[in-house]
C-alpha cells in the first residue's frame, strides 16, 4: 500500500497478491505479473510451498488471465460440493 511516506510492506516476503482458500479447503494464490515481469526468488519459492503442500499457486499476467484461471478453478470444484451457490458459474457439459 502506498502512502506520502513510502510503502507499507504486509505479508511473508514473496506471498502471493491474491490469497484464498477452495471449497474443501485447498489454499490458492494467484501472483499478479505484467507480461515482462519475473517472480522474485522468494516468489518462487513461495508458489514451490504451496504446491508441494497440495495448493494451487497461478502466476496472472493479465487480469482476464486471473479471472479465467479463477473460474476454471471454481467449476472445477463445483462437482465436490453443492455447486448451486458458486453464483452464476455453471459447468459446462
């Protein structure tokens, strides 16, 4: 977050920017990245963790990339539980 000061830094070095968790419990984090820009050793490291925990870590280099790799995310976790509450996602057949 920027302020008159500076930055104010949140967080373990090199999470993710989103952080969320799947229905049934699976952790997802999405680093956000323009389509030059390199994760940081930290930032891979990070996303190695999360996927050698069974989570899903999605490097974005646009938001209709992030948004994309969400829904596909979503549907495929409608058929684990009750898919009538995931919104307006429908799987297709």
């Amino acid at each position: 977050m920027a302020t008159k000061e500076g930055y104010i830094r949140f967080g373990l070095v090199g999470s993710a920017d989103i952080i969320g968790v799947l229905r049934g419990g699976q952790f997802c984090a999405i680093e956000l990245k323009t389509l030059t820009g390199k994760l940081t050793p930290a930032q891979v490291a990070f996303g190695d963790t999360i996927k050698n925990i069974g989570g899903v870590y999605i490097v974005a280099r646009s938001t209709r990339e992030a948004i994309s790799s969400v829904n596909s995310l979503l549907l495929d976790h409608v058929g684990e539980t009750r898919g009538d509450d995931v919104g307006s996602i429908k799987k297709e057949q």
